[in-house]
C-alpha cells in the first residue's frame, strides 16, 4: 500500500485512536494541530508525529500533506472540511461529517470538483463483516429484508457543560450515536427512506436525550430506531427477511454475527475482521480510495459509502427538521 503523509486536526480521545491505527496502517503521521497546543504537543510526543503546527491554516499550507483527518467537535466539521479541500487535501472526518445536509452537499460538490477524497468516520461503512453480511443478503439467504430494528443507549454522565449535551457543539444523542443506528438502517435497505416519522425528549440544555424513529423506503423496507444519551441499550441491531433474521451486537464494530434461518431453525455464525482493528480498516479503506485502488463510479463521483453518508445526513436532517431543532450557529 502506498505510504500516505496525514495531518490531525484535533487531539482528543479519537483522534489518539486513530493516531494507533494509522501508525500501524501508514507507518507514521506526518502532522499535527489542535486549538489547544499542549495537547497537540503532547500527542506529537506520545505518537511520533514529525511536524507540530500551531493552526489549521498552518497545517493546511504544508503541501506535502496528503489527506487531513479531522476529529473536532462537530459543529467544526464543516468549515475544516471546505478549507483542507480548497487546499487541496483528501478529507476523511469524523462522525457526524457534517450537521446536515445543505453543509454536507457543499462539501461533496467542492470534493467532486477538485477530485479529491472525502469520507467519514461511520466504522461499520469500513468493517468486513459488514461487507460479508451485503454478500450473504444479496444471496437471498434471508429472502427480501422487510424490517431493521437498531437500538443505542449510552448514559452519559448528567453535566450541563459536557459537549454531548451542548446545544452550540451540535451535541444530542442523533449527531453522536445515532449516526451508527441510522448508517446501519440505510445499509441494509435497498433504497433511502422517504418516510421519517420520530419524536423525541430533550435534555434541559434543548438538545435531543431520547428518541424514536421510524423510517420506510420506496419498496416497504422499514427501520425502528431506538436511541437514548441517559440509559443504557444493548448495540443491537437485526436485519429481518422472509426466510430469516441476522442479529448484530455491538454493531459499530461488529466483527462477527449470528443469522437464524426461520424455515428450519438453524442457527449460522458469520465472522470477519476484527473489533480491535476498526479504525485501522477505516485508515486502510480511505488510503485505498486515495490511490485509486477502488470506488471510482462511472460518473466521477467518490465511492459508494460517500453516496450512504450522504443519505443518512438527508436523513437525520430530516429527522432533526421534524423536531424544530437548529443549532444556534446554523441559523
């Protein structure tokens, strides 16, 4: 695979995740930046990164930088991502890319008109299994998918002032935690839902806390979705067909599955990859893209996960529009 240099916008807890994975997937990172420069050079020492830069602009200016990885609080996303493009680096972002859509479709127009790559940090997009799952489905083992059922519970500790719950960070549990539930959903219908039906509670600061969605495409496929930021859910999610059932714990990073054939009750497990190596397939995946080993589409546009990325932020903005929620630097 051919080395890439990768420059870090943030130094929080996933972006030294991804630090450990791109040293085993890339060898080194080439840069570093973060609004808080103890930090950033703090992680240059813990990582081994070769440059430390004291700006986004300073980093972006490097010309021998490759791809950006941004792992900033979500509301950044956005303006990172068109400056690292007009710069003309390869974007990969962490979840959510973007907060919805109008910012999203901006960004994938600027990527498709400088030719560059631009991708998230959805894991299950990049696990194999979930690629294996695609494979056993298209065979009709199942028969045609009629239902996905998704839960995600995380209970955050109750602090007013955590990110998580921080209405001018686009904090909520949809943005957070429900990008997995709904990237899951979208990934096993054939097509995207048109019909989003959802209500939600909030927490005090206006934020999301819980909520239910249901979502129905084109050919009957529908989705329930269970999503809480103050209880605890099982990572469950269970793609229903005619013929049988697939059920997948810890789905973000799921590395193996269990599949129930209902006409005669046996039982099949199905694994790939592996859980500890999530975020290494992710670097893999988009330094692939980068070089042009695989995902151009006929048309010019970047591969298929940026067309489901794409779909699930029309979907969650919709959901958030159902609500009434802006975030005040939206407006």
């Amino acid at each position: 695979m051919e080395k890439f240099n990768w420059g870090i916008l943030g130094s929080g807890w996933i972006a030294h995740e991804m630090g450990e994975a791109l040293k085993t997937a890339n060898g080194e990172i080439y840069a570093v930046s973060s609004a808080n420069p103890e930090h950033a050079k703090k992680y240059a020492g813990e990582l081994g990164v070769r440059h430390l830069y004291r700006t986004t602009g300073e980093l972006l200016a490097d010309p021998k930088i490759d791809i950006v990885y941004i792992a900033t609080p979500h509301n950044l996303h956005y303006e990172m991502i068109l400056q690292a493009l007009q710069a003309g680096k390869h974007v990969f972002c962490e979840k959510a890319i973007t907060v919805n859509s109008r910012q999203l479709k901006e960004c994938v127009q600027l990527a498709n008109k400088k030719g560059l790559a631009l991708c998230d940090g959805v894991t299950l997009f990049h696990m194999p299994l979930y690629k294996k799952l695609k494979e056993i489905i298209g065979s009709g083992s199942i028969g045609r998918v009629k239902m996905v059922q998704v839960n995600f519970g995380s209970c955050k500790e109750y602090d007013v002032n955590n990110r998580f719950f921080s209405k001018e960070l686009a904090g909520g549990a949809l943005l957070d935690i429900g990008v997995y539930a709904v990237s899951f959903a979208r990934y096993f219908m054939s097509q995207k839902p048109d019909t989003v039906l959802t209500t939600a509670n909030y927490f005090e600061t206006g934020v999301d806390e819980t909520s239910g969605i249901l979502l129905k495409n084109p050919d009957g496929e529908m989705a329930v979705i269970a999503l809480t930021m103050r209880a605890k859910q099982p990572k469950r999610g269970v793609i229903a067909g005619e013929k049988g059932y697939i059920e997948v714990e810890n789905y973000p990073r799921a590395d193996r599955a269990k599949i129930v054939y209902t006409e005669d009750g046996r039982v099949e497990t199905v694994t790939a990859g592996d859980t500890k190596d999530a975020l290494q397939y992710e670097a893999e995946d988009m330094q692939a893209y980068v070089a042009g080993m695989k995902g151009k589409e006929p048309d010019g546009s970047y591969e298929t996960n940026l067309n489901y990325i794409c779909d699930v932020m029309d979907t969650l903005s919709a959901i958030r529009n159902q609500w009434g929620m802006v975030y005040p630097f939206e407006a």
